[in-house]
C-alpha cells in the first residue's frame, strides 16, 4: 500500500484487479514490439525523428483516451449491475474519495500501457532536440484531453441507472470516440501553429502567441473536466445521501456561456448574431435535466422538505438549469439583440425564443416522468422529435412557413417581436398547467 491507496482505497482494488504479472508482462511486449514496429515503418518513409514522435504520441494517447473513457465510464455501471454499489454506502469514505479512487484507480491499465510507450517518445526526443516544442505541445494538450474525457466517462457512469443495460455500457465507446475526436483536432491545431499563418486564440480581445494558444487550451480541457469530475462527484454524494448545492449547475452554465462568449466577444457584427453562447448552456441543460431520473416519490419528499434551504438545494435539475439560463438569455439578448434592426434584429429574438422552447421541453420531460412509462425519458426523446418535425415537414412544402415560429426555434422578420414569442410563450403557459394538473395528480395518490 503507498500513501496515495491508503488515501483512496478505490485505487488499490482495481490495481489488484486489472494489474496482473501476465498481463503486465504480455502488454509490455506488445508495446515494445509495436514501437519497434513504427520505428521500422518510420525508417523506411521519412527517417525523421520528429516523425516517430509525432506517431508514437499518435498511438500512445489514442489509446489512453479511448481505453480510459472505457474504464471511467463502466465503473459505476457494472458495479450497479453486479449490485455491489451499495455497499458504497457502507464504507466510511466520502463521495469525493470514491469518486477520486475510481477516477484514478479505473484506468489504472491504460495508464500502464501509457508508461510503456513513453521511454519511445522520450528516446526520439534526445536524438531530435528541435522537437521539443512539439513534444511538449503534444503531451499538454493529451494528457488535459485524457483526464477530460475520463472525466466525462465517469460523470455518464455515475448518472447512468441502467443496471448494466446496453446504453449503460454504450456510453462509454461514444465518448471515447468524442474524446479520440478532439485529441486528433488538438494535435492537428498544434501542428498548424508551425505554419506561417497559425490560427491563433483571441479570447476577450486578447490575442494569444503560440505557446499561450497551446497553453490556453489545456488549461480549457483541465477545467472542463474539472466541471466534470465535481458532477460525478456530487451525483455520487447524493447515493451516499450527502447534501447537494443549489449554484452548482447554475455557476457552470453562468462560466459556460461567460468562456464561449470569449471567443466572440472581438468578432465583427455581422448578419449572423453568435448564438454558441446559448446554445452550449442549453444542450448542457439538456443533459443534466434527462440524467437526473426525478420522479413522483423525489417530488413528494422535495415538496414535504421542512427546511427552505434544503427544498432549495435540491430543487429538480430542469428548474436550476432553466431559471439560470433564462438569465443568460437575458443578458445576451441585451448585449447583441436589443437595438439591432432587419436581419439581425430578427436573430436576436432567438435569445428570448430558444429558452422559452427549452422549457416547454422540460417540462414535457417532467410530465413524462410522472406518467405510468417505463421510460419517460425515451417517450419524451420521441415526442419532441416529432413535435420539432412535423410542422417543418408540413408548412415547409405548402409554403406557410409563415407560421413556424409557433412551432419550433425561428425567428420570421417579416413578424414583430410579439408575435415571434407568442407561439412558444403560449406553449409554455399550456404545457405549465397540464404539468400543474399532472403533479397534483401523481402526489395525490399517496
């Protein structure tokens, strides 16, 4: 046992598990033999130490990207499938060693075949010292992608209540496959920057150098999987009963939308108003509200919660996450609608018309769960497909498009501002009161 497994007990049961002599011994012979391998191939092509780096690094983080998220993203899962999870709530440690332990000891593998590639990328580094910017570049920006993405496979693990199911274990794949996507564009926006024109960040009008952009990058990544890390962190706390805090979701959209309107904050007014903003806040409140399974019996004990401060912080995710981005709406409606005319007046409404749609989606989710459905969610998932589809499919052909802004997510500028909200808004108030109707209903029964 070293300090680090005394202090997360998680670690040393999957390095006992996963960490066998054979295994390890077979896996370092297979990674020598691939590095020779590349080597070989390499020699034969471009003789260039820089590219072997570069192909070592290429096959070194892929693998610990895509194998970590794997690893993160079933270790929950399974031990809710194999009904081990609940013994979780036996032991004396909190949710932030359980979730550490497992953040760190779950793909205790990969990070061993990592290790056994790196002297490769270390050798052809002393043999070429005019890499190594590019050695440095690759390995800030892997190694912040990495724990990224295994962050993010460990927050869909320990949200996902499917017992084992095949969307359960399919999580993990598809967000490998995400992460795999954006080490690749970060190797490839590293490389670009050698160029004579690089693409250099400009982030609230600040324009970065080469380094800074590199820089700037893994510290977004490090971050982001920060945010992550604390939502499996908290979902976690609250199977071991911990308390929840109400800001949480709230502060993340709030620096959410504060970082991507940092991208477009020196960009030029154009016909085409930045919604990105918006947008990424309200597919996160998508997400948070679909994974939290807030049902009939969650509602009656919020509603029968004595204290003020307690029914606050744990308010159904759909309403922290809707009122915040109401908010950000808001504000950015003030800053690039308010005052704008033709076209781009036209777009701005989008700030004030996108949330109000939001809404009325999440509080169809909502009476989806208080319905008799197996899965709400998934009924929910289906009925909004069709309720964005239909009326394009209908009014697009017989040229009444006139009336889409009733339907689904457009802004008409051949209408007022009145009538562009009039359609969601009223769908808003309906879907409120069959949801009112529906919760009076479902807490009556008992």
């Amino acid at each position: 046992m070293s300090p680090l497994t005394d202090l997360f007990p998680e670690i040393f049961r999957y390095r006992a598990q996963e960490a066998g002599r054979f295994k390890l011994l077979s896996s370092l012979a297979a990674a020598l033999a691939l590095c020779a391998a590349t080597g070989y191939s390499v020699a034969k092509t471009t003789a260039s130490w820089g590219s072997y780096l570069s192909a070592i690094t290429f096959i070194q983080f892929n693998v610990l990207v895509f194998y970590g998220v794997v690893c993160t993203a079933r270790c929950v899962t399974q031990e809710r499938a194999e009904r081990t999870w609940d013994f979780q709530r036996l032991t004396p440690l909190s949710s932030f060693k359980i979730a550490a332990g497992k953040f760190l000891g779950a793909p205790v593998f990969p990070w061993f075949l990592f290790a056994c590639l790196l002297p490769a990328a270390l050798l052809s580094l002393a043999f070429s010292p005019g890499a190594y910017g590019d050695f440095l570049s690759r390995y800030a920006l892997g190694l912040s992608v990495a724990l990224l993405s295994m962050a993010v496979g460990l927050l869909a693990s320990a949200y996902d209540e499917t017992g084992g199911s095949g969307m359960g274990h399919l999580s993990g794949p598809l967000i490998g496959l995400a992460g795999v996507s954006t080490l690749n564009s970060s190797f490839r926006y590293a490389d670009s920057l050698n160029r004579l024109s690089p693409q250099l960040i400009s982030f609230y009008g600040l324009q970065l150098d080469t380094v800074s952009s590199v820089l700037f990058l893994a510290a977004t990544f490090l971050v982001f999987g920060a945010w992550a890390f604390l939502g499996a962190r908290y979902r976690i706390g609250r199977d071991l009963l911990e308390r929840r805090r109400a800001w949480r979701l709230p502060a993340f959209l709030f620096f959410l939308a504060w970082y991507i309107t940092g991208f477009e904050y020196a960009a030029p007014r154009t016909d085409a108003l930045p919604l990105t903003a918006l947008i990424l806040p309200g597919l996160a409140v998508y997400i948070a509200s679909f994974l939290s399974c807030e049902r009939g019996e969650y509602w009656r004990r919020w509603l029968a919660g004595d204290s003020p401060a307690r029914r606050l912080d744990d308010s159904p995710a759909w309403l922290k996450g809707s009122v915040p981005l109401l908010c950000v709406a808001a504000v950015l409606y003030l800053v690039y609608g308010a005052g704008a005319a033709g076209t781009v007046a036209a777009q701005g409404r989008l700030y004030l018309v996108l949330p109000l749609f939001l809404l009325r989606d999440l509080m169809f989710l909502q009476w989806c769960r208080f319905s008799a459905s197996r899965r709400p969610e998934m009924m929910a998932l289906a009925w909004m497909a069709l309720a964005y589809a239909l009326p394009v499919i209908i009014l697009g052909p017989t040229k009444m498009t006139g009336f889409l802004p009733l339907f689904v997510p457009y802004a008409n500028k051949s209408l007022g501002f009145a009538a562009n909200l009039a359609g969601p808004a009223a769908q808003v108030l309906i879907m409120a009161y069959f949801l009112r109707v529906k919760i009076k209903a479902a807490l009556a029964e008992k």
